[in-house]
C-alpha cells in the first residue's frame, strides 16, 4: 500500500509540474520575444559604435596622411 501511494504521489506531482509548466508557457513565450528584442538592439546600438569608431579612426589615418605629404 505505501508504494502505491509514493507511486500515486509522483504521478500527481509529475501532473501538477506539467499544469505548472503549461501555464508559464505564455509567459516564457513573451519573455523570449522581449529577450529577442533586447539582443537585438543591444546588437544594433554595437554596430552602431563600431561604425563610428571605425570611421573615425580613417579619419585620422587620411588626416595623417595628408598632414605628411604637405609635410615632404
């Protein structure tokens, strides 16, 4: 009789984690939607930088350029 009721108990604990898990799953679903967008713009605002940065390091490397040949 004990093992019937362990067993008995697993099984309505295992029901009750699956209803658990089935209820949070619209939660997660926005949750992993909002996570996608924050990546997203984190991403973005990176590339954003890097291009500036990248520019603005050419244009110290041109201006340097041009300061050396007036230079000669």
């Amino acid at each position: 009789m004990k093992e019937f009721l362990v067993g008995l108990l697993v099984v309505l604990m295992a029901l009750v984690l699956t209803l658990i898990g089935f209820l949070l799953l619209p939660v997660l679903l926005v949750l992993s939607v909002f996570l996608r967008l924050v990546v997203g713009m984190v991403i973005l605002l990176l590339a954003i930088w890097l291009i500036g940065k990248v520019t603005l390091f050419l244009m110290e490397v041109i201006k340097k350029k041009e300061i050396s040949k007036i230079g000669e």
